[in-house]
C-alpha cells in the first residue's frame, strides 16, 4: 500500500508528478497558509510532509499526528521545526541543503551592490520624473571593490559569498561558530577569522548568513549597530530575527550606519512598516535563492528526501539522525 503525504504549499507540477508515483497525495496548489488547527487535521492519516517554513512542527502538532513519520523542508533552514519533539516522536526531520548556495550567494551580492550603489533608491527617483541635469553628488554611494567585507555565518553560503569577493579585490573577515580550516579559509579569498565586535569595527560592508535559532535570536542589535561604522551596509539573507529590525530602523533613521539590503524580516511575511518610509534600504520578499533552476532543485531535494525515508530507507539530509538508531 502506499503511504499518504501531504505538500502543504504550493510547488512545481513536475515535483508532484514525480512525488505521484510513489505516494498518494494531498496537495495544497492553492497555496493556502494553514493555521496550526488545519495543519494538524491535513495531516490526519499521512506518514509524510513536503513543506516549506511556513509550517510550524512542534510537540503540539506532532502529539495528534501519530501517523506521521517524515517532515521534509523545501528549505535548508529549519528554524520552523522544534528537532527535539521531532526525535522525540520520531519523526523524521530532512531540509534541502547545498543545492541553494550559488544562487543565495549570487543575490546576497546583488543585495549588497544594489544598496551600496543606491540602485533601487536612484531607479524610484528617476521614475518620479526628478532627473533633469546629471549631478556631481548624485546618489553617491560606497565603493566594494577594494573595501572590507564581513560575513557572519561562514557556513557553505557564507564560502561561496567570500569566494565572489575576489574579484572585487575585497579583504574578507568572517565570525562563525567555528574556525574554517586553513584550506578553506583559503579557498573563501583568504578570509580572516575574528572576534564578532572585530568584525563589526572594521567591516565596510557585512552580510548576514548564519541560522536563526534562539542563540543567534537579535545577533545584530541596538549594541552592534553601534559598533559599525557609520558607513557600513548591511545586508541579511539569513533569516528574520537575527536582525532586531527596530534597532536597525532606529540605526538607519539616525545615520549610525548607511543602508541596509533585506530579504528576510522579523514575522515575515508582515514587516515593519517604517521600512517603507526610509530611503536607505533595499528590500525584497526572501527571494534569495529564487532562481527557477534552484528552486526547482530545492523542491526535488525535499521530494528525494521524502522518497528514500518513507520508500527506501535512509535520506540523504537527515537533521535528527538519531530517529533512524
Ligand atoms: C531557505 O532555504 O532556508 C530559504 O531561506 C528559503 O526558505
């Protein structure tokens, strides 16, 4: 008999198909945001989920789906799954990493270039129908080639965003959990390994790359934004929280730093509003890794995921491994 799944979000016709023949599917292509209450009653009789991180898995959800054996993220972030309720009802966690790096590293870089070079700001004005003489202090912006660059969160992303830089001809500084060996450090343009405060006093630009978890809860607040210069653009590609976006409108209102490029945002999809009325950002609806080819691959990493745990055995991006012992 095959097992029941449930795609909680709207995906790619060609991953259905595929996920057809193995399963039998309830598929949300309307793309309905189900409340807690309609997840856990979707998910009655199922053994498997396809979901991105708009499903919250926790211990409630999990105590009245006993059916349920595999949560699989269309996500290399999992923040939205509680991994201890997870291996405590043994469940099986799986996200989709790698397949996104390139691509997230790519659009950190055109976050960066389009907020150091006040692009998006500049475009608005010309479209206002403000342009009528060309200015020798037009929308003066940073300079990346020959500046500092600091990433927090050194992880694959935060390697191929650091690779990128050498052609800038950038010094490269990194805080991480833990020290990139030699190799490594080489391979990402010689990064440098810092203190996080080092970081943050000698960066001229600095990108956020690391997982959202209650340790890296408000990484970047009212503290560290005032330990940058008043120059420095920062950038979030991470996720929202790492950032305390109310400190940061306050950094960005008082000139404490230049600009700010944001992808992700505290309850996002809602934001604060005041981001609108500010002219030194850059904002985008967390879209980093939103090239077809790579979403698609994402999409088919959650399906192959799901495949080999309720199909053939062992997928290849377990998070909670222990459930497999
Ligand atoms: C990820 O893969 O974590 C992206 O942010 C999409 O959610």
């Amino acid at each position: 008999m095959q097992a029941k799944i449930l795609i909680a979000r709207a995906i790619f016709s060609e991953v259905i198909k595929r996920l057809s023949d193995h399963f039998e599917l309830e598929s949300n292509q309307e793309d309905v945001i189900f409340t807690p209450e309609e997840l856990r009653q979707r998910l009655q009789g199922k053994q498997g989920m396809l979901c991105t991180a708009s499903a919250k898995v926790n211990g409630d959800l999990l105590a009245h789906t006993p059916e349920l054996k595999v949560v699989s993220n269309m996500a290399v972030g999992y923040d939205n799954f509680d991994l201890r309720a997870c291996t405590d009802h043994k469940v099986l966690a799986c996200n989709s990493p790698d397949v996104l790096n390139e691509t997230t590293a790519d659009f950190a870089w055109a976050l960066l270039m389009a907020t150091a070079r006040r692009v998006t700001e500049s475009e608005h004005w010309l479209r206002a129908g403000h342009w009528d003489r060309w200015r020798y202090d037009g929308f003066l912006g940073a300079d990346l080639h020959g500046s500092t660059l600091g990433i927090i969160g050194m992880g694959r992303i935060g390697q191929a965003i650091a690779r990128r830089s050498s052609g800038f001809g950038m010094q490269v500084l990194y805080h991480n959990r833990s020290r990139l060996l030699p190799e490594q450090e080489a391979a990402a343009n010689h990064a440098r390994y810092v203190s996080k405060a080092e970081l943050l006093g000698a960066a001229d630009h600095i990108i956020l790359v690391l997982p959202y978890s209650p340790n890296t809860h408000h990484t970047i607040g009212a503290a560290e934004l005032a330990l940058m210069k008043p120059s420095a653009v920062l950038i979030n590609v991470a996720r929202g929280g790492i950032v305390d976006d109310i400190a940061l409108i306050a950094a960005l209102k008082s000139g404490k730093i230049a600009a700010a490029g944001l992808d992700v945002f505290e309850n996002e999809p809602k934001f604060h509003p005041e981001f609108l009325t500010l002219p030194n950002v850059v904002l985008t609806p967390h879209i980093a890794s939103a090239s077809r080819n790579t979403r698609l691959a994402m999409a088919n990493c959650a399906a192959d995921n799901l495949i080999a745990a309720l199909c053939k055995g062992r997928p290849q991006n377990v998070l909670n491994p222990e459930v497999l012992t």
